[in-house]
C-alpha cells in the first residue's frame, strides 16, 4: 500500500496522507485524494478516500479528515469537484 501511495504522489502530486490522533499523534489510517484504478459510471475522477483502524470508526475523525481534504483540494490544488463513494452496506461511510 505504501508503494502505490508514494507513486500515486510522484505521479499525480496528490494522494492519501497519514493519519494520526493529534492528542497522541498515533497513526490510525489514512485520508486523501485517490484516482480510483478500475472503471465505474463516474469514473475518472479523484475521490476523498479514507481507511482508520477499526477502533477509530464512528468518533467522526474520517469526516473531520474528509472536510480537510476537501479545503486542499478545493482551495490549494483548485479541483473542480471531488466524488465520495462506498458500497451501499456501509451506512456509516454513506452517513
């Protein structure tokens, strides 16, 4: 995974960060910016995309990490629009 997240970087100067609690700054997964490998209706695009350990679920922190990522995206690398998708089972993602 860390060699696709570097070479997404090298590649297109954006992708996936680290992420970590800023009260002990352990690292808990990552948010960030993705060009999504396979095909779709929407596709391409650039996607918020996020994964934290599954102890870190449902406190809000993916869509603190969300809203972040957003603002770069949006106001410092000037994307017109972003997508956010997930599988239909997942109500908390979709939430």
């Amino acid at each position: 995974m860390v060699d696709w997240i570097e070479a997404h970087f090298e590649e297109h100067g954006f992708g996936p960060w680290a992420a970590e609690l800023r009260e002990s700054e352990e690292f808990i997964g990552y948010i960030g910016l993705a060009i999504p490998r396979f095909q779709a209706a929407f596709t391409p695009c650039v996607e918020i995309a996020w994964r934290l350990a599954s102890r870190y679920r449902g406190r809000g922190l993916a869509t603190e990490g969300a809203y972040a990522v957003a603002r770069d995206a949006f106001g410092v690398l000037e994307m017109p629009e972003l997508v956010l998708f997930t599988v239909p089972a997942n109500t908390r993602s979709r939430g």
